[in-house]
C-alpha cells in the first residue's frame, strides 16, 4: 500500500519540482534534473535502492525541498526509516504549506507509520567511563543517550565500547522492525594506571635539573663574571695603591713643615 501511493506521488512529482533555495548554475541544475528523473524511473520499476542513491545525488547538487521528499519515500522503502524519518522532517520543516499541501499530509501520515515502524533500543553499560567511547554500527553514540530508547533501523547492529583506543565490549544483534529492547553491554571497570614511585621520582628529577639549567647560571657565565669582578677590583684596588703610592711622594718630596697641632677627628 504504502509503495503504491509513493509511485503515484512519484509521478506527479516527476512533472515539476519547484526550489525554494537559491539555486544552483544551470549546468549543476540540469544534471541534478537528469539524476532526479533517473530516479523516478527506478523507483517506478521498484529498484528503491538505486532510486534513493539518484535522488541523494540530485539533492546534493540542487536542494528542492521535492526532491528531499522523494528521497525521503524511497528510503522508507530501503529500510533506512531513521534517515527516511528525519528527510520528512525536514520536508515538513521547509515545504510551503499552500502549494505542497498534498505532499505535506502524505509526509505526516509516513511520519506517523514510520514512528510504530522504527524500532528502539535502550542502551545500559554499567561500567561505563567517561573516557570510554561508544559506537553503534560504526557512528559514535554520545553518553547522554544512555537509558533512553535510541531509533535504530531494521537489520544488523553492532554496539562497540573503546577504552583508550581497544575494545572492551561488543554486543551485535538483528533487530526488525517496531521491536523495543533494553541492550545491556558488559564491560570490565575501569582500573586507574597505577604510578611507578620510581619513575615518579626519576621525572621529578630530571624536571629539577631542567629548573636549575633554565634559572640558574652556566659555569661558563660563573666564571666570566668573576673574572670580570677579578679585573675590576683589581683596576680599582690599583688605583688606591698608585694614589697612596702618590701620596706618599708628594709627601716626602714636599718641603714644607709638617703640620703641628691638634688633628680634630671629629666627624661633623
């Protein structure tokens, strides 16, 4: 029934597709056309399969918001009912309603049988950590969806949990469609590495060392400021002795009476 009334909106939709986006160059534009009518073909001869890859193809060049939705129709019809689901969605989301009012009502009537389609899995990982990464047939799952019903579709799952890069858990099941099912994985709990003291101390070290090197100062650069002091005192210490040294010449040499009297050592 369902692939009945999708074959007939097929043809009608076949015949114009208005865009309600800017669109493309005109060459990009008519390819996208060429890919759309391929697909109306296919899906009239019910290759579903190969109509959906066409009309992916043609959204992708040139977005019609009728071109999604038979995207979203072949879909339901390939077993990708989350992807066909969420297509009509957006569908819905962008479609005018006074135009497309047709194709909005069937799009709401899909929408309602793929929701009793779909089927649901709560996912429960009792050790789970938060570095462990979780993976549902190859797409990362986050956390916070755990302990709420996931929609998945029909067919093969396989739910993966990596911890630092390996494995550690592994649940793979068929699932069909509109079933509901708590999925618990077993995983072991996690462990915190455990710290080598002497390692711990051998880093402290080196990081000590590296400290000293970048703070302190090379034996080199020791050694040149104290020759440079060395040389200073030594200029200065020089000088004091060649003014005593002068000094005491002109003292001796001088000829005038030395000084008799009292010396005041008063310091004012």
């Amino acid at each position: 029934m369902i692939q009945r009334l999708i074959l007939a909106l097929f043809l009608t939709v076949s015949v114009a597709l208005p865009s309600f986006a800017q669109g493309p160059g005109a060459s990009q534009e008519s390819l996208a056309r060429t890919l759309r009518d391929q697909g109306v073909a296919a899906a009239r001869n019910g290759n579903w399969a190969e109509a959906q890859g066409l009309f992916q193809r043609s959204y992708d060049l040139d977005p019609r918001v009728l071109t999604l939705y038979n995207l979203a129709a072949a879909q339901t019809n390939t077993g990708s009912l989350v992807e066909a689901d969420e297509n009509f969605r957006r569908f819905l989301a962008t479609a005018p309603a006074e135009s497309l009012a047709q194709f909005r009502t069937e799009a709401q009537r899909l929408r309602a049988e793929l929701a009793q389609r779909i089927p649901r899995l709560t996912l429960q990982i009792p050790n789970l950590h938060e570095g462990d990464t979780v993976q549902i047939n190859g797409t990362d799952f986050a956390h916070g969806g755990l302990g709420v019903p996931v929609p998945v579709n029909p067919g093969a799952v396989n739910i993966v949990v990596s911890r630092a890069g390996a494995p550690v858990g592994n649940e793979s099941m068929q699932v069909s469609e509109s079933q509901i099912e708590v999925v618990t994985v077993d995983v072991p709990a996690y462990v915190a590495p455990e710290i080598d003291p002497a390692q711990v101390a051998a880093n402290s070290q080196q990081s000590s060392g590296q400290n000293s090197a970048v703070v302190g100062e090379g034996p080199g650069e020791a050694e040149d400021e104290s020759s440079n002091i060395g040389v200073i005192i030594g200029v200065v210490v020089g000088v004091i002795v060649i003014g005593a040294a002068i000094g005491v010449g002109v003292a001796v040499s001088s000829q005038e009476d030395p000084f008799v009297g009292d010396f005041n050592l008063d310091v004012m």
